[in-house]
C-alpha cells in the first residue's frame, strides 16, 4: 500500500504559519503532468523509464493515490464538521470527538509523510531524480497542523470551532495542491521506472510498521467490502486477508470506531457509533435531522464518494 469550498470568515486570531513563497510556493494545481521520458529524471542509466506498460491498473487505482484518499477524504471530513457546528457552543464531549480525531488525523497524516521521506522517496531515487520540492512541502503542511493542534489543545467545554475553521482552509489550500502534484510528477515516474512488484516490495515495509488506523482509513476510503476486495484481488493480496485478525475488514473496523463515530456523532449532535454501514445510514438521517439535507446526503455516501474524494477521481479520470 502507499500510500479540491469556500466560506466568509473571519481572520483567525490564532498566527496562522507563514506561507511559502518563490519556488518553494506548493502550487500544484498547474503542475503539469511530468514527460517521463525526458531523460533529465533518469538517475541511473542502467534502468530506463519503460515500465509503464508493464502495470495493470489504471494510476487513479495505484496505491499512492488511493493513501491520498484517504486524506483528502479526512479534510473533507472536518471540513463539513467545521461548516455545520460553526459557532456552536461546544459540549464536554464534543470536545473530547474534535480532539480524540485530530490525534487520529495527525498520526495519519505524519506517518505518511514519514514513510515518503524515509522510505519511498530514497527508493525512488535510486533510478530517479526526483524533485526536493515534494519533500520540501512537507515543512509548510507540518507547520499549518502544528498551528491546528495548538488551536485543538486549548478547546474546552464551551469553546466554539470558530478560530479552528480558518486554520483547515489554510491546511487545505496547501495539502490538495501538493498531493496533486505528487500524482502528477512522483506517480508516473515511479510506473515508468519501477515495476509493481518493485514497488510493493518498497510499500509492504508500512504495513508491518502502520499504526492501525492510519491502515484502516486506507481501507475504509475504498468504499464497500467489493471495492476493498477489488484492490486486494488487483495487488495479489489473497482474499482471506480480508477476515484474519489484523486483516482489511478489522483494520475498517478500527477505523470506524476510532475516527469515524467521531464525525458521525458531530454531525448527529449527539454520541453514535458508525461501526457498521447499517449505523452510518442511521446516523447519516440523525445529521440530516440536525443539520440539513447536503450534511445527511454525504454521510450517507460511501467514503469512496464523499466530494474531496471524488474531486480527485474526476481529475485523473
């Protein structure tokens, strides 16, 4: 495994981090779809960038995108969270939901850039140049979720998420660029230099050392049992994995339960479980009892169809 909203706001109080500026600017959005025969990628000349044709998925199916799902998928999350509680007068345990999911969102989103920087990109670079930037981004994203988990740390009984909102656009305006740019330059290198099989002796290093529900919101992010069934089958992973102790479906189970019920009872203004897909359709008509139609008709989606998810889809398709 390896592993795009607007609102009237106003200027947090809370220092938001400094933004990057001349070419270390994450702009990905305009990042062209790197030319991977342009030889000035290529770092070793033994190995040559002809294995593209060699891989029988499609890129909007590799690991790496579907990991960035994954957290394109947790922004969009909190993000409906954020738009729906607005400047509610938060309860103890509303509270404890918004903190308890940041924990989960940041060890998610800093083992994957851990795994980036120190196993995957120095793979890579052993047959490619591959461009610092995209490791240098890393910096500015740390230094905006420092600026939300300071934010985090001081909500208590009464607190409302108004200075938190500002801070997740922030987060957002430099996270969706860069995992853009990664699918557009770091993707197609690593197919046209690497076979699947190389790569997956690379990435199968995190799941022996993944925290589980960081592994879990990869799995929940594929959508139903077919669609993680569907992956397994396309990466050679044999189909009792899906129920052995630790397996796909625990790992989804994990993930609801720690992550998931948190947005769902947020959402639903009062403590549920989302545990199963028949309690997510409960929860999802509590949310739009409490809330409106649109909060109720994405929960009721497969994460897999949720609007940050299938913002991507659309852009690779």
């Amino acid at each position: 495994l390896r592993f795009t909203t607007q609102h009237t706001m106003q200027e947090p109080t809370t220092m938001a981090p400094a933004q990057p500026s001349g070419d270390s600017l994450i702009d990905g959005f305009r990042t062209p779809l790197v030319d991977v025969n342009d030889l000035k990628h290529m770092a070793d000349p033994s190995f040559k960038p002809d294995k593209a044709a060699l891989w029988n998925t499609h890129k909007s199916r590799d690991g790496w995108v579907l990991a960035h799902n994954s957290v394109r998928f947790e922004l969009g999350e909190m993000k409906r969270v954020l738009a729906a509680l607005a400047n509610t007068t938060l309860a103890e345990w509303q509270v404890a939901a918004v903190k308890a999911w940041w924990a989960g969102h940041a060890t998610h989103v800093h083992e994957h850039h851990a795994n980036e920087d120190n196993i995957f990109n120095p793979f890579l670079r052993t047959r490619i140049t591959y461009p610092d930037k995209l490791e240098k981004d890393h910096v500015f994203l740390v230094a905006a979720m420092t600026a939300i988990a300071e934010e985090v740390k001081i909500l208590q009984t009464g607190s409302t998420l108004e200075r938190l909102q500002p801070l997740w656009e922030h987060y957002e305006k430099f996270m969706h660029p860069h995992l853009f740019e990664e699918e557009q330059v770091g993707l197609p290198l690593a197919r046209a230099y690497f076979t699947h099989a190389e790569i997956e002796k690379c990435t199968a290093i995190f799941l022996k050392t993944g925290d589980p529900v960081s592994l879990g919101a990869f799995v929940h992010v594929l959508g139903h049992k077919r669609d993680a069934q569907q992956f397994m089958s396309e990466n050679g992973i044999p189909s009792f994995v899906w129920h052995i102790p630790g397996g796909f479906k625990a790992l989804r189970t994990i993930y609801r339960v720690k992550m998931q019920s948190h947005i769902d009872s947020l959402l639903a203004g009062e403590p549920v479980s989302a545990r199963t897909k028949k309690l997510s359709a409960e929860n999802a008509l509590k949310a739009t009892k409490k809330y409106s139609e649109s909060v109720g008709a994405q929960s009721a989606l497969s994460p897999r169809k949720r609007e940050n998810v299938m913002t991507r889809i659309s852009l690779v398709e």
